[in-house]
C-alpha cells in the first residue's frame, strides 16, 4: 500500500521513518515534505494547509492511507473533503478538529460533557475581559481562541500585566488567532501528554509522555514548542491513566459521536496533574511535536494497522483492542531538541550544522529533522527556529537520556541551542 503524509516537520519525519518499516507499505509519500522525508519517499510541491491542492493531489496519487500531520488542513476540512471522495484519511473531520482551532469551543464541550477543566470565560471584548480577570487570583492564563502555532498562551503574574495582555491579545498580538480570548483559571500541578487513538467508538492509549516547554534549564524562559520530551512519564500512574481514559476519554469521544461528529485519528490530551486529579489544559488534534518522535521510536510493533483501523472504523472491539499489546510493547525514549539560537523569538537561518550523520550512528539514536535543508554547496543547514529532534530508546529511561545527549554532544553547530536537563522529573522520581 502507499501512504501519503502531509507536513514538513519533525513529527513528520517520525511518522514516515516508522510507517516506511511496515511490511504493509510499499511507499511513503510526503508533502510538502523536506530534505529528510525525501530520504524516505518521493515529496510534492503542496503545502500543508493549501487545502484545496491537496484534495487535487489526493486525487492523483490515490493513497490507500492519508496520514495529516499538522491541525491546519483539519480544521480547514481537509478530512471531511477526502473522506467524501472516498479516502480514508487518519485525522479528524473539521467540526472535531475544533477542539484545537477553538479553545473556547473545546472549553464548552469540555463543560457540555462534564470533561474536568480549569473554569474559564471567552471574552471578544477587552473590558469584559478585564473585569473577569478581577474575580480569579494570579497567576493569570490567558490563551488566543484560534491558532497560534504554540504562541498563543500567556501566564502573567499580576492583576496589571494580565489586563495588559487583554488589551495587547484582543487588539491583535496574535492576528485573527485572538479576536477571541479565552482566561481560565490556573491550575497548580504536573504536566503530561496522554495519546488516545480512536476509531470513532474504539480507543487505544498510548504510555504517557512529559513534554519541556520552557525554553531553559530549570523550566525557565519563553514558553516554546517544546524543548524536549520523553516517555513513559512515570507521573502518570496505572491509576491516574484510568482516570484519563473514564473521565476524559470516554465522555469527549463518546459525546462528539452522539452529536454526529465522530472522532477518528488521534485525540491529545494535555494534562495537568492536580491535587483533585488529571485536568485538561487543552486538546490537540494530531500527535504532539517532539511528544511524536518519542512515541514512535519507543513504539517496537508495526504502527500502520493501528492507523489503518482508526481511519477506516467499523473494526470489531475485539479486533480493535488486539492492537494494545503490541503498542504497549514501548521502550522508554527521549527526544533532545536542538534549536536556533534566538528561537522563539527571531532567528537565522542557513547556519552549517556538521556531525549529524555520525550522531546518528549511536545505539539506539535517531533523529529526526525539524527545520533543516541542504545548501547550494551539499552542507546540512538550519532552516528553522526548532531544527533536529535527537532521539533515543534504551533498556531504561536513564540510559535513553544518556544516549540521546551523546549524539548531541557528537552535532557541531555554534547557533544551535538546547536543554540540559530533559527528564529531570522523572530521574528525580
């Protein structure tokens, strides 16, 4: 079978090298693709979230199997334009897909289905905002409606600073993405990410990751896409994935298919760990960047049947559950992310990054290219603000870190800046 992947990133790149290993897949097509998914498969000139476009080529190559790495052409339709020509597509149809173009959309479904959740209004006006900001103690979250690419998230400490932030998000500091605001209450407490794949009425879960999203050691600094993760997070016990799957799980994927609006693909549930119990702090509708490339180098089994059922559904319970062994079957696995120095702010692209290849080349090490291309001259080079996601599995958590940081320590690249400490929670543990 062939199977197309739409993107470009890191997450991309991960989910190509581990479909390219099942003995079900006879190519592995990217788009728009990158200078590493071009070592897996044949790449297209269309861009993830021209929508229209990639209904066009879909229709060209006919792939057995679509695979949507990024939200954007979800919650454009992509899905439910593919689905209607016939292809069975991994991702969710554009009213799911909401649950992460919307905050305030997810957060009312949340309350409608009695998912647990910080309280929370959504504001369109800035003295509305600012009075209910009057009514909670600091710190204060504030989040941007729509689609910010990771941005739209702020956490200040003062009364002063959170209005400040109304005014600044509902005049536009992330462009159409915070013509609506949304202000929760912050919830105190341990984050992890839980990873639920979903037919529509099945679900499978896979072992829980922690994701680093500060920029510095310490968790200090700019919030960022991430600088790193790993799993299994051991924060997350037997009894608190229980909870997940019977309080979250189960009554979002459950209400969505009584509204008529089946989940199928893969449900992120960004969580924080409190003292009354796993929360939600939000739902993202593909699988989570760098919590991805963790998953599928810890993952030791085929993951294209699992793909397979979600995206075409009407698989027996039964069946469905089958594939939990061997997706359970997972090695502990970190990811080291190398950014460019200045990211998340303003950055340089084109700097030269030497010693990749012989990184890669240790025990247990992949990595998987974020923002990276070739220069004119044949040299690897920087093209982004995240750029490599080094990664490693091991017998232990402890020996998956100590590998993953080696091969960092082989990459020559002076712009090039990471952690030193992913994993520290769970070593401390």
């Amino acid at each position: 079978m062939n199977i197309l992947i739409i993107g470009s990133g890191g997450r991309e790149h991960a989910l190509a090298w581990k479909i390219a290993q099942s003995p079900l897949v006879d190519t592995v097509w990217s788009t728009p693709g990158s200078a590493a998914l071009d070592q897996i498969g044949p790449c297209f000139d269309v861009a993830a979230d021209d929508v229209e476009n990639l209904e066009k080529l879909v229709l060209q190559i006919e792939p057995d199997l679509v695979v949507v790495g990024p939200e954007a052409p979800l919650a454009e339709g992509l899905g439910d334009r593919l689905r209607a020509r016939g292809f069975d597509v991994f991702g969710p149809n554009k009213e799911p897909a909401q649950l992460e173009a919307s905050k305030g959309f997810a957060k009312d479904m949340m309350a409608q289905f009695g998912v647990p959740t910080a309280a929370y209004g959504r504001f369109t006006e800035a003295e509305a905002a600012k009075a209910f900001l009057t009514t909670l103690e600091a710190p204060y979250v504030l989040k941007a409606d729509g689609l910010a690419a990771g941005k739209g998230v702020v956490i200040v400490d003062t009364l002063d600073q959170a209005q400040a932030e109304a005014d600044a998000m509902l005049s536009g500091k992330f462009g159409d993405a915070s013509t609506e605001l949304v202000i929760e209450e912050f919830m105190p407490g341990e984050e992890a990410s839980v990873f639920v794949l979903t037919d529509g009425v099945n679900r499978l879960t896979l072992p829980a990751c922690q994701d680093h999203k500060r920029l510095k050691d310490g968790d200090e600094g700019p919030n960022t896409g991430g600088m790193g993760a790993y799993c299994p997070a051991p924060v997350m016990t037997p009894e608190l994935m229980a909870q997940v799957d019977e309080n979250i799980a189960a009554p979002m994927l459950e209400g969505l298919a009584d509204a008529g609006h089946p989940y199928k693909g893969v449900l992120y549930i960004g969580l924080m760990i409190t003292s009354e119990g796993p929360k939600v702090v939000e739902f993202n509708v593909r699988f989570g960047d760098p919590e991805c490339q963790i998953l599928m180098a810890a993952l030791q089994d085929d993951i294209v049947p699992a793909l397979l059922a979600c995206a075409t559904g009407g698989m027996p319970a039964r069946d469905f559950e089958s594939l939990m062994p061997a997706l359970s079957a997972a090695k502990p696995a970190a990811t080291i992310v190398l950014a460019t120095s200045g990211y998340p702010g303003s950055y340089e692209k084109g700097s030269v990054i030497k010693g990749v290849k012989e990184a890669g080349q240790g025990e247990g090490v992949t990595i998987f290219h974020a923002g990276t291309g070739v220069s004119d001259d044949g040299e690897l080079v920087a093209t982004g603000g995240r750029v490599l996601n080094v990664t490693a599995e091991g017998d232990t958590l402890e020996q998956a870190i100590e590998r993953a940081y080696a091969a960092v320590d082989t990459i020559d690249w002076p712009k090039g800046v990471h952690r030193r400490d992913i994993g520290w929670r769970a070593l401390k543990r």
